[in-house]
C-alpha cells in the first residue's frame, strides 16, 4: 500500500477573474475573516476547549443548530445564516490554530515569569537588586488576516483550466466559474489538497498544495540496491564544514567528492550570539530559551534557516549532477556541545541543531526529484580505516593550519586523508552493510 509522507509542495495559480467575481472573492474573504474573528471570542470565552481533542465537535454544539442541537449556546446561524458547512468548519479550525498558539506563547511568558520571580529571593539574599519582569503578556488575538481554505464541499474542478468556487456575494453563496490562466499539472506520485484562495499585489491566485504519495523509503532502497549501476550519494555533516559528500556505488567505489565549508556562516553566528551573551550579562538576566534580544535572535533563526536550505539544495543538486538515487547520513541524535564560553556553547548546540534541519530538507527536496534518503549507525564511521578495516584512525592538524583535520592509520601508516572524507567511506561501508550484505 502506498505510504502517505509529510512532504507537501504548494503549486500557485493566477486566476483570470472579471470584475464582479473579484468583488465576490473579497467579499468571501472579508466574511470569513469575520466567522473566524467570531469563533476566536468563542475559544476565548472557553478556554477549557484549546486542547480538548473534541474541539470541533464542541465549538459547532455550541453554535450550530441542529434537529438534535436546537438551542445552541450562541447565535451563530441567526448572524450567519447562509454559511456553508465547510467554511464554518474551516473558520472553527483557523481559529482554533490561533487560540492554541497565543496559549502556548502565553505559558512561556508564564513560565519565564515564574522563573526569574523565582530567583529574585536568592539574588536579595546575594545583595544583588530584584530583577522586574518588564515583558508584556501575548494578547489574545481578536481579528484574523486569514485566507480562505476551501474544503471539498465548497469547490468543484471542471477540467485543469477551470474550477467552480463557492462565493459569498453579499447575501448568498453560490457557484462561480473561475480560470485559471495555466493548466493544472499534478506531478505524478502527488496527491491534491484543499485549495486556497489568497490575493496578491497582482492579482488572485489559487494555491493548490500537494502531498507526496510514495512507496516506503525501505522498500524503495533495497530495490535500488539490486542494481549495480545504483550510485549513492554519502553524506558526513559536520560542524567546522556544513557538509563533505561522495558519490559511491553499491561496492564502495568513489567517483566524485564535495565539500561545503561553514565557516563563514559559523563565524556570522558566533558575532551575534556574543552580542546576546553579552546584553545577558548587561541586564544580569540569562534565560534559557527566552525571547530575550529578539532582534539578534531572529537574525540566528534566519541564518540557521538559511544555511539548512542553501546546503540541503546543494546536496539534493550534487546528486542529481551524479545521477544518484539515495542520499545517506548517519545518525546523530545524541550530540552534545563541548564546554567553553557561553556563545561557543551556543554555537555549537544550534549547529547540531541546523544538522537535523538540514536531513530534514533534504529528505523532502530529495523526495521531490525521485530521490530517496537513508539513515545509518554512525557506529565507527570516523574510526575504522577503509584500506586495512582497523580501528586505528586518529585525526590530527598539520601544523598551526587551523579547520584542516587529517587522518592517518595508525596499522597501515595511510596518512594526510582528508578526515571528513574518511567519514563518508566509513558511512557508505555501514550502508553497503546494511543494505547491500
């Protein structure tokens, strides 16, 4: 049976919409934003329903009249009388998002709070001032700039050009005939989800998503492996370098290599996480995980964000050029960053952070080039000599050369191999052995 996996892609149409069909469409927007604005009083009124798994269910007993519901609590069909189902459904869930994320960023304030209220006795009791908690709590958010998300009651595809959407003309909803101005083009192995209709500078698009459908990664890897001609693109992330890569066959043969330096970005993130680290010990507040120096921070996201997207694509691209068909990194879940100062801590944990970030882009850009990914042990990846099979690697720095880290073979006297290249051989001998034996 095909499995279902949780890569989506969003395919973007422009609409060639007259007049009157534009003001429909916003119109329709306008409405839905007031249904959702509706609901969000209600989950605010209502709390105990953010996270209660029957929310929907109890959110339309609450509004929705019904044979076996004839009194609901609030008048919801008497203000919206013609709303289809769907989109009333659809508003429940958009506000229901909303109201879960404000309570989560809510409990953080509240435990952020409780923290440093916590340690103020204890800096009293050192001589030191109180700290006063000045962060404001989240507002509850009362409107919503939301996009209709149209559920498969509300629209009709009539062929790849044209589609019939359900629109509010000021008193009514009804069927309306909307083209787009290309042809809709599911690429094969995908599924089509519920569209929605957004506006843009230049005009209304239909944005269509799109979830892969494929046979299981394992299946698809052991019937790759049958054939020799299979090559394989190993991968060893690291820290000082983001990425060494080289593309292998089935028998370990190598026939290209690549490196991507992380130098620059790590130096980048360094500078600002100095910053952060020393305006914590300006204000003498040291939160973990505290939205404190936003601005720096969002800058780390951004660039954590920007290298797992510039290197994953670079992988994806390197084994395109190469023809492979697998990908291959090994596991790291349980890396942890070696003492130092407080921004060299740091760095180092959000760069094993930026490591699953990049497995994870390119699981999903793989995917969506027919290209499929593997994980193996990183069991003695590093250590085993891929010319004599001992575990008798031993890395070191020639010289006062600093971020080049060589191997040499303490049996067989190999020496001067690229350390991260080594890496790479060891992981592709753990795939071959898993895999290929």
């Amino acid at each position: 049976m095909p499995h279902l996996h949780g890569f989506t892609r969003t395919l973007r149409y422009k609409l060639l919409t007259p007049t009157d069909v534009k003001q429909q469409m916003r119109c329709t927007t306008a409405h839905f934003r007031q249904v959702v604005s509706y609901y969000l009083q209600i989950f605010q009124e209502h709390q105990e329903l953010i996270g209660y798994s029957q929310w929907l269910k109890a959110a339309e007993t609450m509004t929705h009249r019904t044979k076996s519901n004839p009194h609901p609590v609030y008048p919801f069909d008497h203000e919206y009388s013609n709303l289809p189902s769907g989109f009333r459904r659809a508003a429940i869930s958009e506000a229901y998002g909303l109201a879960c994320a404000w309570q989560s960023s809510y409990e953080k304030w509240q435990a952020k709070k409780q923290k440093l209220e916590k340690k103020n006795p204890q800096r009293v009791a050192e001589g030191q001032k109180p700290v006063k908690f000045k962060e404001h709590p989240p507002q509850y958010p009362v409107e919503s700039n939301s996009w209709l998300g149209y559920y498969k009651t509300e629209y009709k595809w009539l062929d790849k050009h044209h589609i019939l959407l359900k629109l509010y003309t000021g008193s009514t909803y009804s069927y309306r005939k909307v083209a787009l101005l290309q042809p809709l083009t599911i690429p094969p192995g995908y599924a089509t989800g519920s569209p929605s209709l957004i506006h843009k500078p230049i005009g209304w698009e239909l944005h269509i998503p799109i979830v892969l459908v494929e046979k299981s990664g394992l299946q698809e890897i052991n019937k790759l492996v049958k054939t020799a001609a299979t090559k394989i693109c190993v991968v060893d992330l690291g820290v000082n370098r983001h990425a060494a890569m080289t593309i292998q066959d089935t028998k370990g043969r190598v026939y290209a290599t690549k490196f991507i330096s992380g130098a620059q970005d790590n130096h980048l993130r360094k500078r600002y996480l100095e910053k952060i680290v020393a305006l914590q010990a300006q204000t003498r507040v040291i939160p973990e995980g505290e939205r404190f120096a936003k601005d720096i921070w969002d800058k780390v996201s951004n660039l954590n964000n920007d290298i797992a997207h510039r290197v994953s694509r670079q992988i994806v691209n390197f084994t395109k050029d190469h023809k492979a068909k697998i990908i291959v990194f090994e596991y790291l879940d349980n890396l942890k960053p070696e003492k130092g100062t407080k921004s060299h801590w740091l760095n180092r944990k959000l760069g094993y952070w930026v490591k699953g970030r990049i497995f994870r882009y390119t699981q999903y850009k793989g995917l969506h080039v027919g290209i499929v990914t593997s994980r193996v042990s990183p069991k003695n990846t590093s250590a085993r000599c891929p010319y004599c099979g001992f575990l008798s690697i031993e890395r070191y720095t020639p010289g006062k050369e600093k971020g080049v880290d060589l191997a040499r073979c303490t049996n067989c006297g190999v020496k001067g191999v690229n350390a991260d290249f080594i890496g790479t051989l060891g992981i592709g001998l753990n795939f071959r052995l898993k895999h290929c034996s």
